[in-house]
C-alpha cells in the first residue's frame, strides 16, 4: 500500500512538473508594490497583460525582471522559472506525506493492527480499511505457531499447578 500510494503520487508529481517545463515561457517586469516577501509581477501572453503575485525566494530587490512559466489554456496561472517556484512546494508537501505514510505503514504500530487492508474506491469513502482482531477466547496467534506437543505440554505443565 505505501508503494503504490507514494508511487502514484511520484508519478503523478512527474507529469506536473513535466506540464510546467514543457509550458511556454515570458519575461515578466517585477511591479509595485514591493514587498519583502512577495513580488508583483506582469507578463504578456497572446497579446494580453496578466498580472501575478508570487512569493520572493532569492530573487533581489535590484532584479527588475524574471522568467516565468504559463500555461497556454490558462495564461493567468504562471509559476516563477527556479528550483523554488516549480518544484519547491509540491515536493515539500509529498515529503510530508512519504513521512507520515512510511510511520504508518512501514513500522510495527498501534494505529493499524497486523493484517490491516486497505480498500481504493472510486466513490466516498476512497478509502476504507478492514482490520483483524483476533477473537476473544482464541489462541494467540505464537500459541497456534507452536506443534500440537509442545501446546499438550503446555496445558498438562497448567494443570499439575492446580490442587484438587
């Protein structure tokens, strides 16, 4: 389940990125206001001005311009053409999923009993899980491991401990 979660979502993080690299590219005049943290910025694309606001990672308060990436069915979205404005956050918000998914579903853990499944729908609930308790009054699960002597052996060494 943590494979195929986790490699769903490279997966599907690889055609995004794809999407944005193949899209075309502007140069877009950074405007006022300026800001400490977010940038202005207005490009041109099939003859029109759009307008966006970005956040400010590593570019200078002296630069005047920068290149962006937009879609071409959707001019208005753009993202800022560095490491930080294509890849940055979704790679940041995957890593805490990789994180909490791998905690779950890789250790030994009290939130998922052992034999857990996990059941992908396609309408609500998405995802559903059924888990295995043993019944009440069943032999544990090393009781059944063991060879029919050895549990003999058990119950007869419990039954000389008793006085009748």
């Amino acid at each position: 389940m943590f494979f195929l979660l986790n490699g769903g979502i490279a997966f599907v993080l690889i055609l995004y990125f794809g999407t944005w690299l193949l899209s075309p590219k502007a140069i877009a005049l950074i405007v006022q206001p300026y800001n400490a943290n977010t940038i202005n910025i207005q490009y041109e694309a099939h003859g029109e001005i759009y307008t966006g606001n970005h956040l400010r990672n590593e570019i200078p308060f002296s630069q005047k311009s920068i290149s962006v990436h937009y879609f071409l069915f959707n001019p208005s979205s753009s993202r800022i053409n560095s490491f930080m404005g294509l890849y940055a956050e979704p790679l940041g918000w995957w890593l805490v999923f990789l994180l909490a998914s791998s905690m779950l579903l890789l250790m030994p853990n009290t939130v998922f009993s052992k034999g857990t499944k996990f059941q992908l729908q396609k309408r609500f609930p998405w995802i559903s899980m059924d888990e295995y308790f043993p019944a009440p009054g069943n032999r544990s699960y090393k009781e059944e491991r063991q060879s029919p002597p050895a549990r003999k052996r058990k119950r007869h060494e419990g039954n000389k401990n008793t006085k009748t």
